[in-house]
C-alpha cells in the first residue's frame, strides 16, 4: 500500500486522463491467470512436461524479460513457446472482464469534457480481442500502444514519443496505472498528477501476484476512487450504474495500431 499522501485532485485544472488498461480499466485477473497458470498448462502439454515442470522453465524466463518490449509481445512469446500466443487469447477471451466503476467513471468524465487517452503495453492484437470483447476504445478519444514506439511505458523513450503523437500539457493531465514502475517513468516525464491502482482485479482478493509496492507514489483502491468532486465516490451512485448514464460517445477514438472497421485510422495507439 502507498504510504504517500493522498493530494485531492484538483479537477478544474485537469483536461487529459491518461489511463492504462490492465489492472486499471480491465481486470487484470485474465492476464494474471493466462500467464501464471494456463500458458504453463499448454506449454507443457506441447513439451511432455508436468505442469509443476514447465512453471519452473517458464518462471525465470518471464521474469528475465520483465519492462521490456519483449514481456509485452505476443509474437516474441509465440516464436519462445512454440505456441500461437494470439490463437490461445482468443480461447480465453470470455474471461476479459471491465473492472467495478471502470465504465462509470469514464463516462463521468466524458460528461466533463475530459480528453480520455489509454496509454496501454499491451499488444495490438491483444488490444483489440480485449476491444472486442468490452468495447473499450469508444469510451476513449484516443489509445496509444508502446509498441507503435517500440518503447514499453517503463521507459524515457516512451514519454518521449508520445507526447508527439498526443499533445498533452504534463501540468494539466493525470496518468493512472497499476504499475510502479510505469507511474515512476511518467512522474519523471513531468506529469503533475499520478495515481495508483491497488484493487486491479475482482479475483485473488483484488491485489497483483506478487504485490505491488507503490512507495511514495499515491494510490487508491480503483479509478472509481478518483471522485472529480460529483455526487459519486465508487461508481455505483448518481445513477451511473455500469451501463447507465451518457452514452458511449458516438464519435470514435483515434487508436494506432487496432485494425478494426469501426475505429478509424489513427495518429494515436
């Protein structure tokens, strides 16, 4: 837990909402699960090994790779494994899962004229199954992958880059991530505002594996907890209900790097 104080967020001066998607919007139990339990089940199946085996194989490997492109890669994965990495997401697909107020927040901030922008590592083709499934980027204006800048998030080069793609005033804009890493990057990048995400999943009692220690980097339980100072505090009052409320904007986002006929071309992801 961060043993920062928590500063009230000062709304009026906000205009960008930069937002991660695993373990901040979506619930980052799928990934958890796929990567630690049934990645290491089909590997080992592929590889005549016990299940306890192929962990013990798979364990060092993944970790060896940790904050690089190369982690957040599909194809990389799939070349390493011999697995068709994109095919197996896909058989999984059903669990991918909006966290509690994820939605209801981004549709209160939609109602305040917020620009809503995902900066994600996750794989183009990954974002676009987990798109598929929930509909995501129409609640965005814009969702920027790592990959478009061959540059994980963790990274100078990353903050570099994307502020050409995505004008953002660093002093008027708040980055929210699960990551401790991700949110030390974009604090040294000059973003005034960042906060933490503890509860970034509904299963394993809501917290990462291993947890995460967010130092002096403030956090809060979800993004639902980021009250920009309306009759709501967690998503479920003010009749924001998930589902309920503005409606997802008609108009859609700019992303680069999800090819998909209902997002237009984009500067962005």
């Amino acid at each position: 837990m961060s043993s920062a104080a928590l500063e009230k967020l000062d709304w009026d001066h906000i205009d960008t909402i930069l937002l991660d998607l695993d373990g901040t919007l979506l619930d980052l139990g799928f990934d958890n699960d796929f990567w630690l339990d049934f990645i290491p089940s089909v590997y080992a199946a592929s590889q005549a090994l016990t299940l306890e085996q192929a962990k013990a194989v798979l364990t060092p490997r993944f970790r060896a790779c940790e904050g690089t492109m190369s982690w957040y890669c599909i194809d990389y994965w799939s070349r390493e494994l011999g697995l068709n990495v994109e095919a197996l997401k896909r058989t999984q697909a059903e669990r991918i899962a909006w966290l509690p107020g994820a939605q209801a927040f981004l549709k209160r901030l939609r109602a305040l004229g917020k620009r809503l922008v995902l900066l994600t590592n996750s794989h183009p083709q990954v974002l676009k199954i987990k798109d598929e499934q929930t509909g995501v980027t129409g609640y965005l204006d814009a969702a920027i992958s790592s990959h478009v800048f061959q540059a994980p998030k963790e990274s100078e080069l990353f903050w570099k880059a994307v502020r050409e793609v995505e004008p953002f005033d660093p002093q008027r804009s708040l980055f929210v991530d699960d990551s401790p890493p991700v949110l030390r990057a974009a604090r040294a990048a000059g973003i005034r505002w960042i906060r933490g995400v503890r509860r970034i999943s509904a299963a394993h009692g809501g917290q990462a594996r291993p947890l995460r220690d967010y130092g002096d980097i403030p956090a809060v339980e979800s993004v639902s907890d980021l009250d920009p100072g309306l009759p709501w505090t967690d998503g479920r009052h003010g009749g924001l209900e998930e589902g309920a409320g503005h409606p997802v904007p008609s108009v859609p986002p700019t992303v680069e790097g999800v090819d998909d006929s209902h997002i237009r071309p984009a500067v962005l992801r």
